[in-house]
C-alpha cells in the first residue's frame, strides 16, 4: 500500500521496503507537518505486524511506597522520606501480599509492583513480597521494581550486593519481569537539568543488560515533554534499538514492548511547562512504532495518554493499551486527584472495536489468555487457574473486592 506524501516520499518507501531508519529519519518524522502521512507509515507497520490485533490485559498496580530519597525535577508522586505528612505512606508486606491475592482472586494475569526509594526499608522486605506473592498467587506474573529501584537494593543489601545477585535473589523470590520506569531521557544535559541525582543510561542499561542475560524480560520507557529536544528524544529511542538488537542476537531475555510516558507537568517542579500536547503523543508514539523495528510492541499507557487519545492511537501504530490497572497513584490524569483509576475489560473492548481492531486479552508476555467463566489459562498451556470474571467496579465499590487505596496506607 503506497503512503502518498511531498515530504516523506523517500522516507515512506523504504518503511514499505522494511528498510531500517535512522537518527535523520527519526527527526524528520518529528518534524513533519504531514501527520496523516506519519500516522498512516506507523499504521502500515503496525498492521504488517499485528493485523487488526490490539492487547489489553487484566493487570493491578501497587506502590508501595511514595518516600523517596530523590528529588526528581519531573516527579510529583514522591515525598521526602523523613516527611509527616497525611499523605506519606508505605505498605507493609501483608498489605501488598493482600492486594496482590485480591486481585489474583478477581482474575488479574500481572501485578505491576514500584515504589520511591525508601531508605529503611531492607532489602529484605523486596524479596519477602515477591516469596510471598509467588506461593499465595503461583500463576500471577509479578512485573515489579524499575532499573533505579534495583540499583537502590544493592546499595542498601548488608553486605551491598553486585546488580546480578539482587536479580538473581529476587528473580528466585518470585520476580517475573521488570518495568521500563526510570529511563527518562537518556542524555547528560537532560540528566543534569530533569533529575540530576538519579543513575542516568549506563546504569539503567546495566539493569537491563543484566535481567536480559538471566532470562528475564522487561519494558522500556521514554519520558518526553519536558526539558528535552526532539533530537535528544530520537538518539534514546537509537539507544534502546541497539540494546534490543544485542539482546535479540545474544541473551535469553529482551525488551517486551516501549511504552513511551507523556510528562504530566502538575504539582511537580517543573509545573511551568506547558506538557506534550495530544499532537506531540501521537507523533511520539507513531515514531516509536517506525524506528523501533526490533521491538514487537508499542504501548500506550492509557493513565497518561488519556483512554481517548490511547483509542486514536490504535491507528498511529499502537496495538497495546495495556490494562485494567485499578489503582495508580504515579499520577493521577484519570482518577480525577484519586489513585482508583480504573479501566472496566467491557470498556476496554469496545475503545479497541471502535478503533477497527480486535480485542486480544494477553498475559505479560503477550501470550493469549482464554478466559472462561470460572478459569483462565494461556493458550497452549494445560493449567487452568480458578477466578470468577474480574469484578465491576461497583462490586467493588459494595465491598467484594478493594478498598480505595489510600484506606489502608501507614504513614
């Protein structure tokens, strides 16, 4: 199908080709006033890909905690430690152990497991959630604890520990996955204005580099809309295309998909920029999709691009919406200033119908999860795992599943 356009032509015909871009083409693709054009390449190769199948899947999120030893510019989840505030908190272990089983009970394939980095909390605490996760939920995939927090655990370990032995420990424990957070923007400038006291791309890369070569997957994050430059947005993207080309061609493990996070200026330091408009997302996101060959998916994180702009991109090279999520509380776009931010299965369907494509329920993975009325499985596997149909939100409102969140918080 040929993309007709007086200012990618040439760009357009090698997408057509399979023909792999590069730092130039990634900045035109930016640049380009032709954004029909550019929805319609990422499309083409979304398509080529997927077919009409988009992913959802039925998933919870848990912070922890939101005390953070850091002071990142861009972040307005976390609390000074050693704050007494209302809203300072941290989760004991049988708090998230019990959020976790709740949402196991109600159907969910994943736990998606962050936190700020907490200096009292021992190491410890991290793998007595995962051990404990895996033996009272064995078949939910425990995603948990970004490239910073793992650095954060082989700091505080007594004696400290080497990178691989915290993997190697938590992945024992019960750790399935890692998250993508904490990438940002990799770039010295915008390391040194944003968040100048967090590990910047060597180490985040170790982290990755390390879980791949252990066999874990994980995701692959793109803070945009802040203090970075196009240009600066294109050369993280090349450097997380060449990391997945060297673990594709040489480690058991690689990146899942990029899930590029719109910067949601509210309530941080940086409250003065104006944010990545809904054109910026689309263009982020299509852009991801053309020069991201080697990565399979391409999320949109419906909490931060809204659920009606995460729908339109379906068709700009999307095909993941991630999931049900329930509570988050990084920010808080869709929650109206609470953390219940809730996506029901039933609407998450029908965003996907509307866009054209067909609803595909997946594990963290991205194998096919086959759902019946009182089992779920992963297609081709024998084990079934008992659960009802993930509850509404008003059964849970009536006191079947969940608390709010913030109920059960420990200041």
């Amino acid at each position: 199908m040929a993309i007709t356009t007086d200012t990618l032509g040439d760009i357009a015909e090698r997408v057509e080709a399979g023909e792999r871009l590069g730092f130039e083409d990634g900045v035109r693709l930016y640049r380009t006033r032709d954004i029909h054009a550019l929805g319609r390449l990422a499309d083409l190769v979304r398509r080529r890909r997927h077919g009409d199948t988009a992913y959802f899947n039925v998933n919870r999120h848990i912070n922890y905690t939101n005390r953070c030893v850091l002071r990142c510019r861009f972040c307005s989840f976390y609390r000074p430690w050693d704050a007494d505030a209302p809203d300072v908190y941290e989760l004991t272990v049988d708090e998230v152990v019990e959020r976790a089983g709740e949402a196991y009970a109600h159907g969910a394939t994943e736990v998606h497991i962050v936190g700020g980095l907490h200096p009292k909390l021992p190491f410890s605490y991290y793998t007595e959630v995962c051990r404990r996760i895996r033996e009272t939920c064995p078949h939910l995939h425990l995603k948990a604890f970004t490239a910073i927090e793992i650095i954060h655990f082989a700091r505080i370990a007594k004696p400290r520990m080497a990178i691989r032995e915290v993997l190697t420990e938590l992945r024992e424990a019960g750790l399935s996955s890692l998250p993508g957070g904490g990438a940002e923007i990799f770039d010295d400038r915008v390391h040194d204005e944003a968040f100048q006291n967090k590990v910047g791309e060597t180490e985040w890369f170790e982290v990755h580099r390390t879980a791949h070569e252990l066999g874990l997957r994980s995701n692959a994050t793109m803070l945009y809309g802040h203090v970075e430059t196009i240009e600066e947005r294109v050369r993280h993207l090349l450097k997380l295309r060449t990391h997945q080309d060297e673990s594709r061609s040489s480690r058991p493990g690689r990146f899942n998909c990029i899930v590029p996070l719109p910067f949601i200026p509210e309530g941080s330091a940086l409250a003065d920029l104006p944010g990545p408009t809904g054109l910026d997302d689309l263009r982020t996101l299509a852009v991801c999709r053309l020069l991201l060959d080697n990565f399979d998916h391409v999320k949109a994180f419906w909490i931060m691009q809204s659920p009606k702009l995460a729908q339109v991109s379906l068709n700009w090279g999307v095909d993941d919406l991630d999931g049900t999520v329930v509570y988050y509380d990084i920010t808080k776009r869709e929650g109206q200033g609470t953390t219940h931010q809730e996506m029901t299965i039933d609407v998450l369907k029908r965003l996907i119908c509307e866009a054209g494509c067909v609803p595909v329920e997946r594990d963290s993975l991205y194998r096919r999860v086959i759902r019946g009325e009182k089992h779920w499985s992963i297609e081709g596997e024998d084990s079934q795992v008992p659960s009802p149909q993930p509850e509404t939100p008003r059964e849970r409102d009536q006191g079947r599943g969940l608390a709010p969140e913030g109920d059960s918080r420990q200041t």
